[in-house]
C-alpha cells in the first residue's frame, strides 16, 4: 500500500458497466466514463475520503502497479467529480 502526501490521492480504476441496473444496454459514448475508487488519501486532502468514486481528469495520474493491481495516483486538484448514490 502507498501513502499518498501533498494532496495526492492512490485510486483504482473500475471496470466500466455496460449494462445498468434496469438492464438498459449503454451505448459507447455513456459506457465510457472512467470510475475511480479511492484506496488512500493524503492527511491535508478535504472532502474526499477511501471508498469514494470519483471522476477525475486523467492527463496528471501517475501509474503504478503493487502485488499486480494497477494503482493511480491523483492531485487532489485533477478530481472532477464524487459519484453519489
């Protein structure tokens, strides 16, 4: 496990859903939005906590792989969005 600092975030990729919950199919375009999931987060980020999804804007990551799962980490400033329920 890393532990981001500085206002990083580590974060996995979700698989993207093709199918939503009322078996509607989606098309490419809606399908394709990129889910995060927080794994950690530095001690001075705000407003996002572990287990959050998120939207984030991809140009800034960093990649990493740990015991063979691709790992990103984010500035706190690249997230777009926090998916709600």
């Amino acid at each position: 496990m890393i532990k981001p600092i500085k206002g990083k975030i580590s974060v996995i990729k979700l698989e993207n859903s093709k199918t939503t919950a009322s078996g509607l199919i989606l098309t490419s375009g809606v399908a394709d939005v990129d889910r995060a999931k927080v794994i950690s987060i530095a001690d001075d980020v705000e407003d996002i906590k572990v287990g959050d999804e998120l939207l984030i804007d991809w140009v800034h990551t960093s990649k990493t792989s740990i015991d063979g799962q691709d790992l990103y980490i984010i500035n706190e400033k690249d997230v777009v969005g926090i998916f709600e329920d």
